[in-house]
C-alpha cells in the first residue's frame, strides 16, 4: 500500500483484509508481470498474506486482497 492509498480519504480504513488494485498496462520498460510482482512483493514485505485475485473488469488490472493479520495455514 502506498502513502496516497493509507490518506486517501474515499478509501476505507482496511481491517482484517485489504483489498489493492494493480495494474497490469504496459509501459515503458515495464511489463504487466512485473507490476504485478512489485503488488505481490509490497504486500509480502508487510507480512500479509493473498487470498484472493480477480480481474478489474473496468481497466487493465487486477484486485489482489489481502489478509492482514489472520492466522493462514496451507
């Protein structure tokens, strides 16, 4: 999660799960995989833990969602 996303105030304080878009549009020097792996890095630096993935159907991204302090076996 960045900065802007923790202050902006349309985002809801996120409890247990946290739900990140990523957006996997092609720039330069940047390919979709590789944005979506700095989303999945970033979360795991946090100790979080990914439950869920599904596709944005307005845009070219994906919702990842997070659990950020449940226990996760598996």
């Amino acid at each position: 999660m960045t900065e802007g996303q923790r202050d902006a105030p349309d985002h809801p304080e996120a409890e247990r799960y946290y739900a990140q878009y990523a957006s996997l549009e092609a720039g330069e020097g940047n390919s979709s995989e590789a944005a979506l792996q700095a989303a999945i890095n970033e979360g795991a630096r946090q100790s979080w833990k990914l439950v869920g993935v599904t596709q944005d159907p307005t845009s070219d991204g994906v919702i990842l969602v997070w659990d950020t302090s449940g226990f996760f076996s598996g």
